[in-house]
C-alpha cells in the first residue's frame, strides 16, 4: 500500500509557473513509477506526465505539455515534483499524482492520491 499526498496546487496568471510535490509513504518509493493526470471539469481525467522508478531515467510528457512541465523524483525526500511553466487557462484541472509497483507506469496506476486544483486566469 502506498499513500500519495499532492501539494503546491493554487490560483496563478497565465505565462505564471508553479511546483506540485507528491509525498509517497508506506514502501519504498524508489520501486514504483510515478505520474500525475489532471481532469478539468466536465472532461475525461488524461496523463500528464511520468517517471520511471529506480533513478527515474526515463521521462514521458503528453503532447500538450512537453516543453512546459518537467516531472522530476527525489527518492530520499520520497517525493515527485512536477514543475510547470508558461502555464495556460486549459491547464485548469484537478491534478493527481499516481503510482505504479512497474519500472514505467502503463495502464491505470494503482495507486492515487487525493488531487490538487490549479487554476489558471487569464
């Protein structure tokens, strides 16, 4: 079983950036991949980005964010950050941090946590 907390979720101006964390307890996080999905209202939930487990050598981006968002792991902070710049208003969503016990995370994640919103004005 491993428990997921999402922090750093908030109101920021378009062109803004912010930082969410996700604190992992209750294994050894090294041994799970990582990711975070969004669902904005009255829209299906969709992948956000990943990170292998281990040292997190791999790295995956939806099309929409590459080249904004960088998903990065502290293994001894038991912690994914997922750091989000020139952030836009369709960037509004629920943003959830997941985990998977596989060296990529490939279907649905077992394991979630409980959302943090982020809001992007105009």
């Amino acid at each position: 079983q491993v428990q997921l907390v999402e922090s750093g979720g908030g109101l920021v101006q378009a062109g803004g950036s912010l930082r969410l964390s996700c604190a992992a307890s209750g294994r050894t996080f090294s041994n799970y991949a990582m990711a975070w999905f969004r669902q904005a209202p009255g829209k299906e939930r969709e992948f956000v980005a990943a990170i292998s487990w281990r040292s997190g050598s791999s790295t995956y981006y939806a099309d929409s964010v590459k080249g904004r968002f960088t998903i990065s792991r502290d293994n001894a902070k038991n912690t994914v950050y997922l750091r989000m710049n020139s952030l836009k208003p369709e960037d509004t969503a629920v943003y959830y941090c997941a985990a998977s016990s596989d060296r990529i995370v490939q279907g649905t994640p077992k394991y979630w946590g409980q959302g943090t919103q982020v809001t992007v004005s105009s």
